[in-house]
C-alpha cells in the first residue's frame, strides 16, 4: 500500500460507516491529518458514556469511525490540516484488513505445502 492510495481502493473496515469524500482521500492524507475528517472526539455521543457513569464503556473502532464521519467534513481533502484521532482509526483498520489478509493467504499456501 502507497501512501497515495486512495481510501476507497483499501476496502477498509471502516467501509462500513461510509467515509465522506473517500473517494479523493489518499493514505497520505490520512496520516498528515488533511483529510478533512472530524474527530471523533468532537462528537458529542463519544462522550455520554461516560458522562453518564458508564466509566467501563469500550467503544471499538469501527464505532470510532461512525462517530468521527457522523460530523460534517471540516474541509475538502488535501485543502488544509487539522488533527483527527478519525484519521488514524481509518488507516489502522485499513492496514489490520490487509494484514489480515496476507495472513489468509500465506496460510492458504503453507497448507498446500507451498512457499509463500
């Protein structure tokens, strides 16, 4: 994977939960937070949880994700910078899917007796 590999072409976990503008964000501007994704942390929901005593909540990932693009886009992709915990939790589950799946396939190849 490139840093400039669009996000739509990872088929991320995060696909779930549509990513607004996936289309034109590439890795690179998920990693140097130009993506124009909120922060999840901006959400008023990431919160409640705990706000309301629940201080043994686990929030996974993927909700992670839906809270972040839950917000409106703060800004066009690649057109400036603002730091997004969202941004990292996108490319985190994008690498975990591709790990996941080299897994698959070496194992698949070993048990033919195969080198991978």
């Amino acid at each position: 994977m490139r840093r400039s590999t669009p996000y739509r072409r990872l088929k991320a976990g995060a696909g779930r939960h549509p990513v607004p503008n996936g289309a034109q964000i590439t890795i690179r501007e998920l990693l140097n937070h130009s993506s124009g994704i909120p922060n999840y942390e901006d959400n008023p929901k990431y919160l409640a949880p705990y706000l309301a005593g629940d201080v043994a909540h686990v929030t996974t990932p993927q909700q992670l994700v839906a809270l972040g693009t839950a917000l409106k886009p703060a800004f066009a992709p690649g057109t400036s910078a603002a730091y997004s915990n969202t941004n990292y939790t996108v490319a985190g589950l994008s690498r975990r899917r591709d790990s996941e799946a080299l897994q698959r396939r070496v194992l698949q190849v070993k048990c033919r007796g195969g080198v991978p």
